[in-house]
C-alpha cells in the first residue's frame, strides 16, 4: 500500500507540472488560431511542422523506449559512472546523426513537401521556407530528448517534464511581436527558438550527477544493443504521430480548412493523453526497468495492472464529457479572430472521432512500455506495422464518405485493433496477465463512465445553444459538474475500490 500512495503522490506531482505546461501550449494554440484560423497559411505550418517533427519523433521514439532500460541496468549492475559514460557516448551520436539528416532534409526539402502534401505552388514554397527555418533546430531537440530520458531514468521526472514550456512561450512571444511583420514565418522561428531553450532547461538538473564525457565511440557494444532495441522501437513508440502524419497527408486533398482542423483536433487528444497518460507512463517505465533487470515478473505484472486501473479510473470520465461536448470545447478553447463557427463544426467533427480512440493510444503506448522495460522492441514493432496498414486501409475507404471525420475515425479503430494484438503477444511472452483480477474492478469504472455521458447528455440538451466562448464555458462547466456528479456516485454505489485508493492517496500527500 505504501508503494501505491509513493506511485499517486509521485504521478499527481508530475500530473500537476504536465497541466501547467499543457496549458501554455493550450495558450499558445488559442493564440495561434485566433491569428490564423484554418487559412492556407495555417495548414502550411501544420504542414511543415509535420515534416520537421517527424524526424524528432523518430529519434524520440527511438531514444525514450531504450536509453532508460540500458541506462538502468549499467547503474545497477556496475555504477553511475559508467552509465554517465554510456549515456555521453549515445547524446554525442546522436546529435551528429540529427545534423545529417536536417542537412539531407534542408537540401531535399523541396521535392519532400511535393511528395507529401498537394498544396498549390504557393502553398508548397510557403511549407519548405517554414520547414527549413524549424530544421535549424533540430539537433537541440534531439538532445534535449536524450536529456530528459536519462533524467525519468535517474527517477527526476519533475524536471524532465520542463522542456513543454520553451516550446509554448517562444511561441507565443514570437506570434505576438512579430506576427504582423513576418506573418506565419514568426512560429517557425518561434519553434527554432523553443528548440534550443529545452536544452537550457534541463542543464541545471544535470549539475550534480550528470558528468558528461567528450567521447564519441561507434564502436561501442552498449550502442550496438540501443541500436538493435531502437530500430522496431521507432515504429512502435511513434505510431500514433505516424498515423497522424498519413491522416495529414491525405486531408491536404480535402476542402482548405481540413488539415488545420485535424491538426487542432489532434493538439486536444495530445493535451488530454499528455495530462491523463504520459505521467503514469513515464513514471511506471522507469519502475518497470528495474523490476525487469531484477527479474521480478510478478512486481512487473502487478504495477501494470494496478496503472490500468488508475488510468481507466481517472481518464473515462473526462473522455466521456469531451465526446458529448466536443463542440462545446472546441468553441470554447478555439473560437476568436480568425476562428469562426465553420471552423468550430469542422474541428469538433474531427476531434469526436479522435476522442474515440483515446483509450486505445494511451493503452496502446503503456503495452508498448510494457515490452520495452523487458527490452522486447520486436514485439511492438510487428503490432505496429499492422495498425499503420490497417489504418492506410481504413482511410482510403472512410475518407471518401467521411472527410476529415474518417481520417480520425480510422485511425482510432486502428489503435483498438493494435491493442488487442498487443495484449495477446504480451499474454504469450509473460504468461497468465491475471487481468481476471481486476475484470469486476473495470467494469464497474465503465458503468460509471456512461452514467457520467447519460448525465451529460441531458444537461446538454437542456441547456440553449451557445453563441459565444462564455456560453460555452457555461454549457461545458455545468454538464461536465452534472457528469463527475454522476461519475462519483455511481463509483461510491458500486463500490469502486481504485477510487478509494486514489483518494486516500491524494489526502496523504495533502496531509504531507
């Protein structure tokens, strides 16, 4: 018991510092769509900031799903030292690795976006000037990356999780001053600007432990086996950014409007996973390395299992009120300047379907971490590639009769699919999950979960239809109040004991 109050004070801590930093990149995208709506312009940023994160979400990828595990295990096994130098010798390889590909990528831009995206000329010239400007940053990105990952390796997740407020405030300083002179071009530069202050973020954390060494060493076996865990665990770890990119690609043939809404949508999904998800997997890929490197399966099986519960218990409801009320938060969160009801219905249309799949992301990702922290990357890499097909299928089919919708709606049936595979191959590997254990404990959460929709549903209907941000907020603040009513009722009748787990978790940290 007091290793699950440790995991809830720990995860609302990092919880807490993940929503401040969503909600300056909340911030940072009102800002954004208030200054450029769903124009061409804004679907040229998408665009280009598509292209340039692609490569940081291969290094990411890559670097977060092996360089803890490997990381631990030197420390445990031998000591800091030599994990340091081991973690020297892989930030120095990859920066140069990133600099050659933004070199090929700064030279073969053009042909790139032609390949990609079916704008017209204009907005072809316009996607590469962006896409080049956010390349000059990349090799800051990428160390950044691997800076963080040996910080959520050394346990200090508070500070690794500081890299999310460069991006939103360079942003937001650039689109505000120089905006008008330079246009769209201000966020790119913005971007470039935010790449390298992540760096200088995480530098004061480092001081201490973290003793850097000025070897660059190819030769390395311990780089050789990142490598071998790395290469099916891009795949694996960036599915959901690579099915977004192929959503992207495909919507650049849709009616003007359609990428930025699939991009404004997904920003949403990516700020309710980053808040309810990624904390608990961050910290539990840490604590599962360990168990994996002392061979403790049963330790393993139990925090998974135990994290499922916790996840489920505190993200359906919020996934609930946000289906029923998808327009709402869309008008809510979006709508001002240059972001009118057109691009409200549009967006909401998509971010419903997104919403749908919500589940099937974040358990999808923490299945993945599950394989990794037994440095199994082949697994989830296989898993991958069929939800990437099986996605590709679903789009061309749904595209034509759904637009934007279906792009969204395939992808959110691919992640389900992925799922399930998921959790038979890691059934095989592990043997019995004992997932029997917490079956009754799941659905009684899932009753809850559509009790808080029904309540949702009605105080919606009840209430007139908003003409403005405020009315939105008022709409959306008494249905979602009408839904987590419901929801805890509901948990406290059928006797939900995750929710008696996390209460009394919270209040400890309270009385702390």
């Amino acid at each position: 018991m007091a290793r699950k109050d440790k995991l809830i004070k720990t995860t609302a801590l990092v919880t807490a510092v993940i929503i401040l930093s969503k909600v300056f990149g909340l911030a940072r995208d009102v800002l954004t769509a208030g200054y450029f709506g769903t124009s061409i312009e804004n679907d040229a940023y998408a665009s280009a900031y598509t292209l340039f994160y692609f490569p940081v979400l291969l290094f990411n990828s890559c670097i977060t799903a092996t360089i803890v595990p490997l990381f631990v295990e030197e420390r445990e096994k031998f000591s800091l030292k030599h994990s340091n130098r081991f973690a020297s010798n892989a930030l120095n390889l990859f920066i140069v690795a990133s600099l050659l590909i933004a070199a090929v990528m700064y030279v073969f831009c053009d042909p790139i976006v032609r390949l990609v995206f079916r704008f017209d000329e204009a907005g072809i010239q316009l996607t590469v000037k962006l896409t080049r400007i956010m390349l000059l940053g990349l090799a800051f990105n990428i160390a950044s990356i691997v800076l963080s990952s040996l910080l959520n390796a050394m346990e200090k997740f508070m500070a690794a999780q500081l890299t999310g407020f460069p991006l939103s405030v360079a942003v937001i300083l650039s689109v505000v001053l120089f905006s008008k002179r330079i246009g769209i071009e201000a966020i790119a530069w913005g971007v470039f600007a935010a790449s390298v202050l992540q760096v200088v973020v995480l530098i004061p954390a480092l001081l201490g432990w973290f003793e850097y060494h000025p070897v660059l060493d190819i030769r390395d076996p311990r780089f050789h086996r990142l490598l071998k865990l790395a290469g099916p665990a891009v795949l694996s770890m960036g599915i959901s950014e690579i099915n977004h990119l192929i959503d992207r690609s495909l919507a650049s043939g849709l009616p003007t409007g359609s990428i930025s809404a699939m991009n404004y949508a997904y920003k949403l999904i990516t700020f309710l996973l980053g808040v309810l998800m990624v904390p608990l997997t961050t910290i539990m890929f840490s604590r599962m390395s360990k168990l994996a490197v002392g061979d403790d399966k049963s330790g393993l099986l139990e925090a998974l299992r135990h994290s499922i519960r916790l996840i489920s218990l505190v993200a359906l409801p919020i996934v609930a009120v946000a289906m029923v009320m998808s327009n709402d938060v869309v008008q809510m969160i979006y709508m001002r300047g240059s972001f009118n009801m057109d691009s409200v219905r549009l967006t909401g249309g998509v971010l419903l379907f997104y919403l749908i799949g919500v589940m099937g992301f974040g358990f999808r990702d923490f299945m993945n971490r599950s394989f990794h922290a037994i440095q199994d990357t082949r697994t989830p890499f296989r898993v991958a590639c069929l939800v990437v097909a099986l996605n590709i299928a679903l789009n061309l089919i749904l595209r034509v009769y759904m637009g934007a919708r279906g792009l969204a709606l395939a992808t959110s049936i691919a992640s389900y699919c992925g799922l399930i595979v998921m959790f038979f191959l890691l059934r095989r590997r592990l043997g019995l999950l004992g997932f029997k254990q917490i079956a009754a404990e799941m659905v009684k959460i899932l009753i809850a979960a559509l009790g808080c929709a029904a309540a949702c549903w009605v105080v919606r209907g009840a209430l007139p239809t908003a003409s403005g941000t405020l009315g939105a907020l008022g709409r959306l603040a008494a249905a979602t109040a009408a839904g987590f009513a419901a929801y805890m009722a509901l948990c406290l009748l059928l006797r939900v004991n995750t929710m008696k787990e996390l209460l009394g978790g919270l209040l400890g940290r309270a009385r702390g």
